[in-house]
C-alpha cells in the first residue's frame, strides 16, 4: 500500500495518463504508468500493472464491442498459452533485478518500435508468434504489448482497439490466473492494484471526450521521452540491487 500522498498521488497521476492513452491507441498502461509504478514500489510488477491493464481492457472492449473479430483474437490467445507458461517459469527462476532490467528494455523497445513502420500482415501464423512472445513478456514484465501491437498497426483503429482490447483482457486474465496459482499474487499486490483503480476509471472517461480531438503525435515526443527517463532509472537501480 502506498502511504505517502505524493507518491500516491503521482502514481494515480501516471496511471490516468496511461489509462488514457491506451484506451485512444490501444497500449499506454505499460509504457506511461508500468515504470513510474515499479520506481515508487518494485512490487507492482508484475501482477498489478497486469490487473490495472486488465480493468481497462474491460471498460474499452465493451466501448468497442461492435467491432470485434474474435477469430484474429482466438489465434493470437492460441499462440500465448504456451508463452503465458514459459513466462511463469523464468518468474520463479529469475531474481527480480533481472526482471527489472528485462522490464526496462522492454519499455525501451515499445518507444522505439512506435518510431518505426513495420509491415506486418495479420496471418495467423504471425498472429500467434505475436501472442506466444506477449505471453511470455506480458507474464514475466507486464509488458506484453509490443509483439501484438506490431501486428495491428496497419489495422483500422476502432477495429485494433477493440481486438487489442479483447486479446489484452483474456491474455491477461491467463497471466494473473496462473501467477495468482504460483503464489505471485499477494495481498499486498491485491491492495495496490485497488488503489490505483480511480485512476484506470478516470482516464477511461477522459478519453471518451478526447477521442474525436486526439492525435498521437501531439503526445508522442513527450510520452517518449518520460517512458525512456523511466526506464533509466529502473536499469539504474535494478544494477544497483544486482552488483550490491
């Protein structure tokens, strides 16, 4: 539980702000909130930034609800199964300053992926490579956007965020089933996850009266830039934990 009201309430803060972008774009929770979060408490990894992605995908699949395909869904869910079980076993394999470093990379990937214009066809086999390497990233780091979201960057946007919005919640639902399962879900990660629900609510709504009025350009040298200053800080600290 976080006590102290300015951490609380940067982390509340961080957590609206990607609320918000993920439900105009698709993925945000990750990239904006994940790295303040484990800055102000390491224990937000992985299980709560997975629950708090997992409340948001409810609220937006149901706002985009008309225009899902579950069969793209259903092959990419197919492919993270697997990678959802993997995952697990390099969670209790792994220190969590290893964690953290992989973490901090991660988020330095899906800012230097967002740079980049990748054609990738919706296939099915592209599908569940996609949804096997989200699994595995997603259960270990909570970072499991970048695979699937490479695959749905030439889709139309209602329709991405609608399927991303679906895959996120059943793919994140099996990640916090089995880490729930291996005793990688405490009380303690229960609380703080509850406190940060406020702010996926909240960031929900604001994007509903943003949607006609945004473009992710306006944002995207600044959400860069606080993503990539994040992650510095993790990999300084994560280094810190494992040379100590």
């Amino acid at each position: 539980m976080i006590s102290d009201p300015i951490l609380f309430t940067t982390a509340l803060i961080a957590v609206t702000l990607g609320a918000i972008l993920q439900s105009l774009t698709g993925i945000g929770i990750a990239v904006i909130a994940a790295p303040v979060l484990v800055l102000i408490d390491s224990t937000f990894l992985p299980a709560p930034i997975l629950s708090l992605g997992c409340t948001l995908c409810v609220l937006n699949t149901f706002r985009y609800r008309q225009k899902l395909q579950f069969g793209n869904t259903r092959l990419a869910l197919y492919g993270r199964l697997p990678g959802v079980l993997i995952g697990i076993t390099l969670l209790t394999l792994l220190p969590q300053s290893l964690l953290m470093i992989g973490f901090a990379l991660l988020i330095m990937l899906s800012v230097g992926l967002t740079y980049r214009h990748i054609k990738l066809h919706q296939s099915p086999r592209n599908l569940m490579v996609a949804g096997f390497f989200s699994g595995v990233m997603g259960t270990t780091t909570s970072v499991g956007g970048p695979p699937i979201a490479l695959v749905y960057q030439n889709s139309e946007p209602q329709q991405a965020r609608a399927e991303l919005g679906l895959y996120f919640l059943i793919g994140t639902l099996m990640s916090l089933s089995v880490l729930a399962w291996s005793g990688h879900f405490t009380a303690e990660q229960v609380t703080l996850t509850l406190q940060m629900i406020p702010g996926v609510v909240l960031g929900f709504l604001v994007s509903i009266l943003l949607d006609s009025r945004f473009k992710s350009s306006y944002l995207k040298p600044l959400i860069a830039l606080l993503s990539l200053g994040s992650s510095m800080a993790i990999l300084w600290r994560a280094f810190t934990q494992l040379y100590s």
